[in-house]
C-alpha cells in the first residue's frame, strides 16, 4: 500500500510563501527516499474553512469537510507554519479544532506520524515547534519526529530558495518521516502506537 503523505500549510501569505518552500523540499526528499510515496499540499488559504464552534464534522461547510476528508485519508503528515506573535498561525489553530478527537469514533491522527517545520522572522522563536506544535500533536495521540526544523530569513536566498545547512535538514526530515511511518503501517497490529496508548473511557 502506497504511503500517503499530507503536507498541511498554516501560511495564508500567497505563495511563494517560506513556509511552503520548505514544506516543497521535504515532500521532494520523500518522494525521492520512496517513488511510491504520493504526496499532497492543503492550502488553508485555498479552503474557505469555517470557524470551529463544536459542531460535528458533518454539519460544516463542504470546503470544510472537504479538508477535513484529506487529513483522514493521510497515513502522515507534514506540518508548517510561519510564527507570528511567538506562536502558530491563527488559521493552523482554527483547522486542528476542527479535525475531530473522539478515540470511540472520529480519531484521523492517532498513532500516525507527523513531521514539523516551522519559519519565523529570527530565531527567537524557534522552540515554538517544542513548546506548543510537539504538544498539540500528542494531545490527538500523533506520533511526532524527533527532529523538527526551523527556518530563518538567512536561509534562503533573494529568490526564496533554501540554502546551506537547512537544506540537508528538510531532506533528512522528510526521509525520516517516510521512514517511521512505512514502518508502523507495516508493524503488527498489537506493536503499533494507536495500541499502547492509554485511551480514555
């Protein structure tokens, strides 16, 4: 079975945005780590997503279902986000409200592997993947990779093309996802994440 992999761009800025630049790369590092690999880009700013207010999944928007229907159907996940104000985007944080959590029905990330980018304007903010995206992905029972990359301005050039070390970063992350993930989709049922984790009652 094909792995597929969902690459979920927080950046509302119009491309070509830094954020989807590194996502661009890391998908690139995938596809070449595994031809197999198939790979898609949601667009927040392509989806006129709702405002998340409790409601259940069926009772949104198309453009929301439509969404939310891409992360469902994902076995992994690449996640990027520009940082403003020394957090996620805005709209990042009104579409993970929205994916359901529910370990008795609806529980599309639980167990499934997820890889973290982030860029920002210095590096003053470069523990935000640590200290707030790390654990929103083990609130829905995700598995994040242990390397995570940051990008600043002075990685990229006039162009908005991503230079120097950086570059080797998103490859190996993105190697690395496939990696992990291939690997628990082809574990044992019983050695698989999703299985060891405390569910609640």
């Amino acid at each position: 079975m094909a792995l597929k992999i969902l690459a979920i761009n927080g950046s509302l800025t119009p491309p070509p945005s830094r954020t989807r630049v590194v996502l661009d790369v890391t998908l690139a590092a995938a596809r070449a780590a595994d031809p197999a690999v198939e790979t898609e880009v949601l667009e927040l700013r392509d989806y006129d997503l709702d405002f998340c207010d409790g409601r259940a999944p069926e009772q949104y928007s198309p453009d929301t279902q439509a969404a939310l229907a891409l992360v469902e159907a994902a076995d992994a996940y690449l996640v990027a986000t520009p940082i403003y104000r020394a957090s996620y985007t805005g709209a990042l944080k009104n579409f993970f409200d929205l994916v359901p959590n529910d370990p008795n029905g609806q529980d599309p990330l639980r167990g499934k592997v997820v890889g973290l980018l982030a860029t920002g304007g210095s590096d003053h903010h470069y523990l935000v993947l640590e200290h707030q995206l790390r654990p929103l992905f083990g609130f829905f029972g995700a598995q994040t990779l242990a390397r995570a990359v940051y990008a600043n301005p002075k990685d990229f050039n006039a162009a908005k093309q991503v230079e120097g070390k950086l570059v080797g970063e998103l490859e190996q992350l993105g190697r690395e996802l496939v990696a992990l993930a291939s690997f628990l989709q082809q574990a044992p049922a019983t050695f698989r994440p999703e299985h060891l984790r405390i569910r609640r009652n």
